[in-house]
C-alpha cells in the first residue's frame, strides 16, 4: 500500500510543477524541467518496487551420475580423487581443502613432516610392507577389525581401506591419541558422517595416490573390493560422484542453503572434524580446532588485545558477535585464535568456505553458535581443546586426578619404581 501512495504523491508533485511553469511563463522552462525529471525518476523507482523483492539462493540442481566407477578413465578416477582431497584439481598445490578433510592432518609433499598424521608419499608401496610387519600383525589397538568378522588386511589395498573404514584397527606409531600408546587414532572413520565418502570417491582418492606418483594402480574392481570388506552393507554410501563436466551449477549437497538445519551444515562442511559442537551428537571428538561455545567465546575474543591487534593490521574487522562468527567462517585467517598452529600466518581452516556458504546459510550458523555456551558444553562433559589458553572447564576434575597420581608415585617404594 505505501509504494502505492508513493508513487501517487511523485506524480501529484511532478504534475503541480508543471502546472505552476503554466501559471509563470517566465519560469516555465525551469519548472517543467524540474516535474518532467521527477516523474521519470519516481516512474523508475516506483517501478522497481512494485518488482518482487527477494535475495537469491541457489535453487536445487538435477546432477548426471556416474553409473560405475570401474568403466572410468584412471586420468577421470585420479582428478576427481584429487578435488575429493583438496577441494578441485591442482589444490594439492594451493594446501586446498576438499570434502575429505584429509590435508587438515595429512602431508602429501617430500620433505614435510606433520605432527598429526602421516605423510602420505609413497602409501602405495608402504602399506604393501607395513601388512607384512609383526607390530601389524601382534599390536593390540582399541578395535581388532572393522567390524565382527571383517578380518584384517593382507595386501596394499586393504589396508588403505582399512586405514580409511577404521583408523583404530592399526595406528602407525607415533600417531595415536595422547594417553593411549598408539592404541586408539584420532582420524575419523571416513565413511561415516561428518565426512561421509561414498565408496566410488574413496576408490578414486586411492587412485589419484598411486596415479600421482607414477605407481601402478591396482585394478579398480580389487580397490572398489577392499572398501566393502571393511565397510558393512547397512553403512556403505554407493551413489556415485557427478560426472565429469556434468555439473553446471553448484551442487546443493556440498553448498549451506537457507533450509540447512545446523547438524546437516556441520556434517556437509566437515566441522566435527577439528571442532567439538554442544548439542551435534556426531561432533563431540574433535580437538584441532577452538570449542565452539560461541556464546561465550565470540564477544570476549573482540574485545581481546590479540583481536585488536588484528583490527589494526586490516586483517579483522568485525564489531559484534555475530560478524565476528560469520568472520571466522568466511575468512578463517583474519583472526587466528591464540595457540592454535597457524603454518605461514594462515589458519588450518579450509578457506574456501566462502564459497560454500549462502548469505542465509552462514547467518543461520552463526545464530546456532552463538546459542552455545560454555555451561551448555559443560552439561554435555565437552571440555575445551588443550590449545586453547582459556585452559579446562572442569579444573576441579583435572585436580582430582592429579591429586590421584600424586598419591599414587607417593605410595610407590624405591623398589618399585
């Protein structure tokens, strides 16, 4: 009703005008001119309010499947495991971060040496070997096999498959959670959800491993094999990746759209992977990356010298909470939270979120962050990471148990120990 009586009015005013260059020749061209110009501006914007008001989102997008994974190329099979690795062809070069997650721990270049995974040059060879070692075959982890009566791997491909399907079944020494002696990893099982690979995109990170490096890569039909060994029928996801060339748009079940509820953009951009999240029951293990108890963490860390600092150098920018979430999101280097490695100033974080989230989409998930707090982690028993300087959120349980192995080396005789 208001564009209506605007527009009403705009046209009253321009026609009073014109009639008053009437009423006075000797101004006439002036006032004219004047109502003349309003009309066709208030024409204009009268027009383009009656439009339909509304802010684009990107609209579901029918996708060609790939039938099979083994009637595909190995060049095909190699660059879509690449972009499953780092997020598109040639992002091996970029650290780029795709659906897999993988370089978030893994290092895939000579010379690089990562402390939380493996370097994975020369896998194909290696896991060859390493199913021949006894520490393979005697080690006892927190899991004897994938599940009841999977078995163990006994050649190259099963024990990628393995390494991938059930990160515990073996963990390479050195890279095991802290505390347990290398009998439990902290790596994901892959196949399950936050990552969630289907068994064609882990057949095709298999083969870009070998392919890359000039190694013979083993028959697809023996990879493709390997993974449902180790992976039961009920778990398996089998819809094959889109064709090459075939995706015009952008793919909604890899893009944050405005109806997204929280658990589905944690699980499609990977979150649980590096972060705990109160209230997400599949995000609860991880420890990379900040606990986000954004309701807590977000106001306090804008006010922080370290985030001022950060201001000053152009780099940061936001001024509420809310902007300081969408921030961390969008430009996961503006702000480095203190503690958290940060490889030549850039943060761990993949950084092409910005191109995976809609407007409504990134303003949904920070509205859920900031919903939680550090009392709504607390009642879930989901402490901090051990990077964070604003240190545990149970120091009375973390005295208990120091309060235990002190009473404990105090009850031990020089005999003893």
């Amino acid at each position: 009703m208001t564009q209506y009586m605007t527009a009403l009015s705009i046209l009253f005013i321009s026609l009073f005008l014109m009639f008053l260059g009437y009423l006075f020749p000797r101004n006439r061209t002036i006032l004219t001119s004047i109502g003349f110009f309003i009309l066709m501006t208030g024409g204009f914007a009268s027009y383009s309010n009656w439009l339909p008001q509304t802010r684009g989102e990107v609209p579901p997008i029918e996708q060609e499947k790939v039938g099979d994974v083994t009637t595909m190329s190995i060049e095909d099979l190699s660059a879509l495991g690449e972009k499953t690795i780092f997020g598109k062809v040639g992002g091996l070069a970029e650290r780029g971060v795709g659906k897999g997650q993988c370089p978030l721990c893994h290092t895939f270049k000579a010379g690089d040496i990562g402390d939380r995974a493996p370097n994975l040059i020369g896998i194909g060879p290696r896991a060859g070997e390493r199913v021949k070692e006894e520490r393979y075959s005697n080690f006892k982890t927190k899991q004897d096999e994938s599940f009841q009566g999977s078995g163990r791997a006994t050649k190259a491909v099963e024990y990628i498959a393995e390494s991938h399907t059930c990160p515990s079944c073996y963990v390479v020494s050195g890279f095991g959670d802290k505390g347990t002696g290398d009998t439990s990893s902290p790596m994901p099982k892959v196949h399950k959800a936050p990552i969630g690979l289907s068994i064609p995109e882990l057949v095709a990170v298999d083969v870009w491993m070998f392919h890359r490096e000039g190694e013979d890569v083993p028959p697809i039909e023996e990879i493709q094999a390997a993974y449902e060994k180790f992976i039961p029928e009920e778990e398996r996801i089998t819809e094959a990746p889109p064709a090459e060339g075939a995706v015009t748009g952008i793919d909604p079940k890899t893009l944050v759209l405005k109806e997204d509820e929280p658990a589905t953009i944690v699980q499609k951009m990977g979150c649980a992977a590096c972060h705990r999240i109160p209230t997400i029951d599949f995000a609860k293990a991880g420890v990379i990356g900040p606990l986000l108890t954004e309701g807590t963490n977000a106001a306090r860390r804008i006010k922080s010298p370290e985030y001022r600092e950060a201001v000053k150098a152009g780099k940061a920018g936001a001024t509420t909470p809310k902007d300081y979430v969408i921030e961390s999101i969008m430009d996961p280097s503006a702000f480095i939270v203190s503690g958290f490695p940060a490889p030549g100033g850039k943060s761990m974080m993949p950084p092409n979120f910005a191109e995976k989230f809609t407007y409504a989409g990134v303003s949904k998930m920070a509205d859920f962050l900031l919903s939680l707090d550090v009392e709504t982690a607390k009642k879930e028993g989901l402490d901090r990471s051990p990077m964070e300087k604003e240190g545990t959120l149970f120091p009375a349980k973390t005295g208990l148990i120091n309060q235990i192995k002190d009473e404990k080396l105090a009850s031990v005789s020089p005999d003893q120990g």
